[in-house]
C-alpha cells in the first residue's frame, strides 16, 4: 500500500510511538489523525507535523470512554474521509508500580481492559465494515512480548496485549480484503518505558522513531507483513539506503579518467 493520501487513524498519537508514526506516515504523504486524551500534547503534535509540511488532525478522546468510539468515527471520517490505516496504539500498564496479579484490583484490570481491548474492539468495529465493503484497507494492533512472555508483574497488561494480538488474528480470519496484523514494538524510549521501569538504561532502549519507520515500512508491504501477522519490529529489516557499488565507483573514476567504453562498462552505461 502507498501511504500517499491515504487517510490513517493512530490512537495515542499525541507521545512516543504514535507520535513518531505519526510523523513517519505525514512524511510519506498519508492525512493523519491522532488520538489523545490530553489536549495540549496533541496540539503540539499536530502542529509538529504541519510545521513539516504535512497533514495531520487531533481529536481528544479517551479510547476506553464506550461513548468516546463513534465521535473518534465520525469526526474522523468528517476530517479526511474514509480510514484507510486504524492504528491502536494506545495503551495502559495500569497502575504504577506494576502489582503482581494477587494484588491486582478487579477494577484495574477492568480498565486496563477498556483501554488495551475493548476500545480496539469498538473502535475496529466501527471502521472496519467500510474497510471490507471497500475491499481494502490496513489495521494495526500494537502488542507488545508481554503479551507472549509471562513477565511477573506485567500479568493485566501482558493478557490484555495476549487478547489484542487473538482478536487481531480473528479480524484477519475474517475480514476478506482487509489486511489486519499486529506488532510487538519492542522496549522504547518514552514515557510508557519510564513509568514501568523507571530505573532501565535508556541508550539500551529503541528510538520511537526507528521503530515508526520499521512499522511504516510494514503498512506499506503486504508480502512481509501479511494478514494474519505478528511481527517483531526488531526482526524487521529496512531496505538499505542504496549505495553505488563498488564496480560502479572504480567505473566512474575509470570513466572520468579516461572517457573510456571500459570506464563507461565498469560503470553500468555502456550500451550494446
Ligand atoms: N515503550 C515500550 O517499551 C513498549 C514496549 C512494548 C509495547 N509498547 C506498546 O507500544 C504502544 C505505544 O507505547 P508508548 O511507549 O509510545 O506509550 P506512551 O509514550 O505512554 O504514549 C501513549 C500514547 O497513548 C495515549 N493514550 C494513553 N491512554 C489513552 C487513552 N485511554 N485514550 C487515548 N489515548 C491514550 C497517550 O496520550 P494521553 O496520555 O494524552 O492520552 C500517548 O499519546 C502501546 O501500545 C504500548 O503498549 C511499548
């Protein structure tokens, strides 16, 4: 999929990952739309963008508010149109510091719930439908290795990313023609890191950034990230900046050397 005036949704794109692919995916031409629940920080991440040059909205919203999902829809449609890409990037640990699971409130886990699976759910409800009438169309569920590890302290959290990455897959069992795939970030260097684990060393940690690029580069290639995916975006390799090589350089030092054919041939231009 080319990103170019394609309309995305990123939920929990006014920090870290969301704001980075956000940046990442108005650079490569898409009308972007981010969700937050603080104002100001979204403001500021939306005017980052068209500083740029790019095309970027915010709406305020709270992704676990059930009343919050059809406003985040329509405003969103009324914005730029029909979502191409649905991001669900934002999330919660729940309270901080991380309880074991016997320690764990009933209310707490509930929300960490709305927030990491339910409002995905409502939200995909949502816009999925015109997704698949249209026969096109790209989800994201952001997951993370808790989802798959049993990390202690990290159990509410860790099921609510293990419940997202199912329902991902059962979105791509059933939604013909919409690619649907979910993606384990990795450990990043932003706010949500910090509060799990304040005292990390942050030059070990990914840059939002890097791992936008690498999740970009999955929306737009259906062959390496298909329907029905989990990927690791560490595992993701991106294509390499090209380089001339080195025929074709000692070529062009032969050919300005010279102005032979076997300059011109070393280099790649002679002709038959
Ligand atoms: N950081 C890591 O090392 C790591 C590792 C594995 C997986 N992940 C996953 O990667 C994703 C991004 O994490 P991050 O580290 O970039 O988080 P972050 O820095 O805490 O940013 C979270 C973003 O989500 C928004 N948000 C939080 N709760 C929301 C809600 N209820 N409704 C709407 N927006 C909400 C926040 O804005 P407001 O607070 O203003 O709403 C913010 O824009 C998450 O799904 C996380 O689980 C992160």
């Amino acid at each position: 999929m080319h990103i170019a005036d394609k309309n995305v949704l990123i939920t929990g794109g006014s920090r870290g990952l969301g704001q980075a692919l956000g940046q990442e995916l108005a650079r490569a031409g898409g009308r972007v739309v981010l969700v937050g629940r603080e104002a100001q920080a979204l403001d500021r991440a939306v005017a980052e963008i068209r500083a740029a040059g790019g095309r970027a909205h915010g709406i305020v919203a709270d992704i676990g508010d059930k009343q919050a999902i059809y406003r985040i829809a329509g405003q969103a449609a009324a914005l730029v149109g029909a979502i191409d890409v649905l991001v669900h990037n934002a999330s919660t640990l729940g309270p901080t510091p991380m309880p074991l699971l016997l320690d764990t409130e009933c209310e707490d886990l509930e929300r960490i719930f709305q927030v990491n699976v339910i409002g995905p759910f409502r939200l995909g409800k949502a816009l999925a439908g015109a997704m698949a009438l249209r026969g096109a169309g790209v989800i994201v569920h952001i997951s993370s290795d808790a989802g798959v590890e049993a990390y202690p302290r990290w159990g509410g959290y860790g099921a609510s990313k293990a419940a997202l990455d199912h329902m991902s897959r059962t979105w791509a069992a059933e939604l013909a023609g919409v690619r649907v795939f979910s993606v384990d970030p990795g450990e990043m260097d932003t706010a949500m890191h910090a509060a799990a684990i304040p005292d990390a060393d942050r030059s070990a940690l990914a840059d939002p950034r890097d791992v936008a690029r690498r999740i970009a580069a999955m929306i737009a290639d259906p062959v390496r990230a298909p329907s029905g995916a989990r990927l690791a975006a560490s595992a993701w390799a991106l294509a390499p900046v090209p380089e001339p090589s080195i025929d074709h350089a000692i070529g062009q030092v032969a050919s300005q050397a010279t102005g032979s054919d076997a300059g011109r041939a070393a280099a790649g231009e002679a002709r038959p």
